[in-house]
C-alpha cells in the first residue's frame, strides 16, 4: 500500500471516529426483544420542523440530523410511550433500552442524559404517586436545565386530566428559563390547554378538511360538537371512532362532530376514514404533533377529544369510549 493511500484511509478512520459534525447530532441505540421497528423521532415543541421515522434492524439503529441548539428529543414507540432525552449539536447519544421495560432505558452521551437515565432508575420500583412527587422535585431542583424540562414533559405536560400541580411547575420552569425558545414554546402550547378547563369558551379555529373545505369552531354553533384527535397508527383509534359512529348515528343532526387526524399521510388518514365511516369532516394537515390545531387545542394524546356545549363551552376532553357516550348521553338528554 503506498504512503498516500494510507494517509486516506487513516483519515477515513480518524473522520469516522470522530463522531458527528458541529452542527448533527448522531444517536445511536441497541434494544433487546425487538428486532425490526420503526419509531417516530421529533424535537419538543418544534424545535426543528418535521418528523423523522427512525428503523430499527436486528435490535439496532443510527440517525444523524442536523441540529443548531441543544434540545428535547422524543421518541415515540409503536404502542404510543415515549421516551424523552436531551440532544446537543456535535455529540453522540447512545441509547440502550429493553423493548419489554422501556422505561428502565439508560440514555447517555452528556450530563443531562445521565442524570435523567439516575433518575429513572431511581424511581422505577416507586408507586405511580411517589414517582410523581419525585419528578416535581426534580423539576424545581433543574429548572434551569433541559432535563428538568424533559422530566416535566414526561410526568406532567401529558396528563389526561391536568392536576393541580401542572401550572405552578409550569411557571417555576418559565421562571427558570424566560428567554428559551423551546420553554417558550411549551408554555404557549399547554397555557391553552389547561385554560381550557370545564366551562371555558373552546379556542378559536379554522380548518381545513380532506375535501377542501374550510371549518370554524362558528360552523357548528347551535349544537354540542365532540372533537376527536385520532390516527392510524394508534390501534385505539379505529375502536375510539367506532364508538364515537355509533354516538352520531344515535343521536342524527344533533351532535357536531369533527375528526382530527394526527397521521403523518392523507393518504393514510383516507384509509381510516374509509375502515371507520365516521360520516364526519376529517382534517389533517401531515403535521402530527407538531400541527398548530395541536398547540391551539392542547392535543397530548389520541384517542382523545373534546366536548363542548351547543354555545361552545368546553363540557370535559379525553374521555374514554364508554366515558364519552355516557358524558353525550347526558349533554344531548
């Protein structure tokens, strides 16, 4: 081998060791019990546009994408948990996970990871309530950092019913972090949500649906209106918008109800709407979570809804399917 090829080729290994450029950041992960998946991959509170789906083969998967901030990634699993870590531009993150308990994952590459994956680790024999008293405490003793954030993300920002500890954390974290984008982000997209509690006016909107049509929140004054948050790829959607069918049709032209789709694919949302005959107006924008009909109406999860009265007060959101036919039942009787 000549001198010169050897110069190339120890270049090559030296640019392969040396890990992402400046402005990347490369995750990299082993998972047991699982071979080949895919997961969605996005930045809290769109600190980058788009929704990277990340595959998993033989257990193991790398991704590299461009990065100009350090951030809160979110991974989000087929069975709809999600995993929260912190990214920062030019680092590795590596991630090791049991797909049978993820939420024992260990995450590392950088302090706030490790002290996330300590954490963890920490509370994961601990009851649901202990737990949550353990992530309020590791919220106000890190609001100045990410991970505080990402345990907030974690532990509070997606409550099906918000508790009264969510907007005091809340503020403690804006507080905190007054001039970061992404907590400024995340205070205007969960301020609405939980403003909207029972009674309050349902925020204003305007849609567009799957066949061109544009909607108002005005267009369905003058009778209660039921919106649900869907998507194909959560399997208790298609149960969700069977029930929610059967509701329509047992109380014709006197219930509004509108569809929101969080799929990443008209096409894909075609397709359910086809399965589900819901018969109502479907909207989706390609845009997931990261849709602004998500920040304007504190979407967390689907299935979930929201049940206003026939002026537009807001009666209760994400209810389950026996819940919700019961809560109608009551509205409409």
């Amino acid at each position: 081998m000549t001198q010169k090829k050897l110069l190339c080729l120890l270049s090559l290994v030296l640019l392969v060791a040396c890990g992402p450029a400046k402005d990347k950041v490369r995750i990299e992960g082993k998972f047991k019990n699982l071979q080949n998946a895919e997961f969605y991959l996005y930045a809290a509170e769109s600190a980058f546009d788009g929704i990277d789906t990340v595959r998993i083969e033989r257990g193991k998967f790398k991704f590299e994408r461009t990065l100009a901030e350090p951030t809160i990634f979110t991974m989000l699993y087929p069975n709809f948990s999600r995993s929260f870590f912190v990214a920062e531009p030019g680092q590795t993150i590596d991630i090791a996970a049991n797909a049978e308990h993820l939420d024992e994952i260990a995450i590392t590459g950088n302090d706030a990871n490790e002290r996330l994956t300590k954490f963890r680790r920490e509370i994961s024999e601990r009851k649901e309530s202990d737990r949550r008293l353990a992530a309020a405490q590791y919220v106000r003793d890190n609001a100045k950092t990410l991970d505080g954030t990402a345990v907030f993300l974690q532990f509070f920002a997606e409550d099906k019913q918000p508790a009264d500890d969510v907007l005091p954390l809340l503020d403690v974290l804006q507080k905190a972090q007054p001039e970061d984008p992404l907590m400024t982000a995340l205070d205007a997209r969960l301020r609405p949500l939980l403003k909207t509690a029972v009674g309050a006016d349902l925020p204003a909107f305007a849609l567009t649906t799957l066949d061109g049509r544009t909607l108002t929140n005005g267009d369905f004054r003058g009778k209660p209106l039921l919106i649900v948050f869907c998507a194909h790829w959560q399997g208790d959607s298609r149960h969700y918008l069977d029930r929610v069918r059967r509701i329509r049709e047992a109380f014709p032209g006197r219930l509004g109800v509108l569809a929101i789709s969080l799929d990443t694919s008209k096409k894909t949302c075609r397709q359910m709407d086809e399965i589900n005959e819901l018969g109502a107006p479907i909207v989706c924008d390609e845009l997931s979570f990261l849709s602004p009909v998500v920040e304007t109406l504190g979407v967390r999860f689907v299935p979930g809804c929201i049940l206003t009265t026939a002026d537009g007060k807001v009666v209760g959101r994400d209810f389950t399917a026996d819940e919700l036919e019961d809560e109608v039942a009551k509205l409409l009787n």
